[in-house]
C-alpha cells in the first residue's frame, strides 16, 4: 500500500490547531477567563477529547485508582485540550485516508462489475 501525502499547509494548519488549543487551554487555565472561554475551548477539542477521556484517562483511573494531586489547573486544561485536538487531527487524517481509499478502489469494483452492498 502506498503511503499518502499531505500538502505542507496541511501539516501545518493541523500544528498550528493543536499549539492553539493547549495555549487557550494554559490561559483559559491560568488567568480567570471569560465565562464562554471553557465550554469554547472544550466543544472546539471535541470529540477528540471524549476519545481521549474513554480510551485513555478512564482505564488509567481504573488501573492505578484515583491517585489524585495531578497537574494543576492550568496544565491539565492545556493538556486536555492539546491532546484532544492532536486526537482530532488524527481521526481527520483517518477520515480522509479511508475516503481516499474507497474511491481508489471504486473504479476497479465498477469495471469489474461487482455488485453494491445494499441491492
């Protein structure tokens, strides 16, 4: 199989989401910001973040119990919200790799004749 290329600007928007999520995260974290700051920057890191929370954090919890006295608020947060956007962009990259390769495909199926799910 061959690997796909992403255009450089790809690359870097996909960067620049991320670093600007874990920096709104660390001064929604750090300062006392406005009230709409928090549940922005949770629904711009979703579902990412759900991922993150289920797939990760809830079986740690469960395998090392509550350990408490974590990182502060401002650091959690910022990791919190950077990890859920990089989660983001990975599912997008999954998203667009899947689509890619069904529609490579599709010609082959077509020329072939194979029959379509569903008829």
């Amino acid at each position: 199989m061959s690997r796909t290329r992403s255009p450089r600007g790809t690359r870097i928007a996909a960067a620049v989401y991320v670093a600007a999520m874990a920096a709104g995260g660390l001064v929604a974290g750090a300062a006392h910001a406005p009230s709409y700051a928090e549940p922005l920057l949770a629904w711009l890191s979703q579902p990412g973040l759900n991922v993150l929370y289920v797939f990760v954090l809830m079986p740690l919890a469960a395998l090392l119990g509550d350990v408490g006295g974590g990182v502060g608020d401002a650091a959690g947060r910022a990791l919190a919200c950077g990890l859920g956007a990089a989660v983001n962009v990975l599912l997008a990259r999954a998203v667009v790799c899947a689509v890619r390769a069904v529609a490579a495909d599709l010609p082959a199926c077509r020329k072939r004749g194979a029959p379509v799910l569903g008829q």
